[in-house]
C-alpha cells in the first residue's frame, strides 16, 4: 500500500539523494528528492529555476501522513504509550501494524482508563483490499477511521456501558 511505504521511507533515516551521505532533512517538492540540510543550503540552489522550489521539512511529511499511524508495534508498547497518554480519555487511539503478522492492522484505543486492542479486519472484493468494520467496508486506513471517528460505532462489552467514537490519534 502506498500510504503506508511512504510511512516507513519518512521513519527510517535514509540518507540525501544528492550527496549519498548526510541524513534527509528536506524534500523539494519540485524535483522530488530527499535532501540533507547542507545539500538544501549550497547544491539545491544551483539547480535551474530552484528559487521557486517549495522545500518540506521531513518531520513535517511524516506529521501529516496518518498521523495515527505509528507503523510496527507491540501490545506492549501499544499499552505504555496509550496510558502515557491516559488524559485524553474516551476514544484516543492508534493505529499499529502487528510485528508478528505483517500486514494486519490493529486498532489500540484508550477506553474507561484501560487500553482495547481491535484487530482491523480486511477482506478482499473484486480484488480490492477492504477494511471491514462489522461489514462497513473501506479502501484505506484513513476511511475506516474517519468513519469511527464521526459517529459512535465502538462497543466493548465489559469495559464500557456504552459505545463511543474515536477521538484524536495519539500524539508523535
Ligand atoms: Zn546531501
Ligand atoms: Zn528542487
């Protein structure tokens, strides 16, 4: 998926596309390149026509990809994070990809002070991959949560007396 390699390529600390040897820092959006911060201030500006080039920080990529998005995780973590996080109540979440099953995709949320693991469903139709939640079907990541978070289709038995939507990601 696409989304989500774009994910992994912001995480990692791949190095600058023009000298093969400093940390990315920067993207220019222009010319589609990852960029260290010395490339950015002395190699960039020699190009043609690069004062009109919008430069990204990379953090800021990364931030605004799925920012519930916290890539390979475990329960564990998952757990500590989220009771880190325990003052934002009711329907804090993150999305988290299993290390053991690549590939599936669960759903962690804050609930009544206690931390609630949904495994997010997939099927496939047409040969399209879906995100199924109890037969509500999606076909990314960011649909699924956009429709939990826009109304309240959340119900764990035995944690809370009624059901909830999810609120805001977790914080990177
Ligand atoms: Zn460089
Ligand atoms: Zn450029």
């Amino acid at each position: 998926m696409a989304a989500q390699s774009s994910v992994n390529v912001a995480q990692s600390a791949f190095v600058c596309q023009l000298c093969d040897h400093n940390k990315v820092e920067w993207k220019c959006e222009e010319c589609g390149i990852f960029l260290c911060s010395t490339c950015k201030e002395k190699i960039h500006p020699r190009l043609k026509s690069s004062e009109k080039h919008r430069i990204v920080s990379i953090q800021d990529i990364w931030k605004n990809i799925e920012p519930w998005n916290y890539g390979k995780m475990t329960r564990v973590e998952a757990d500590t994070l989220l009771k880190k996080y325990n003052h934002m109540g009711d329907g804090a979440f993150l999305v988290r990809e299993s290390r053991t099953l690549t590939g599936n995709y669960i759903l962690s949320i804050l609930i009544k002070d206690e931390t609630v693991h949904l495994r997010i469903h997939t099927k496939e139709e047409s040969g399209q991959l879906k995100y199924d939640f109890n037969g509500n079907l999606f076909d990314s990541l960011d649909n699924y949560i956009e429709f939990l978070k826009h109304g309240t289709h959340i119900f764990v038995f035995g944690v809370s007396d009624k059901a909830i939507s999810l609120t805001k990601p977790i914080p990177k």
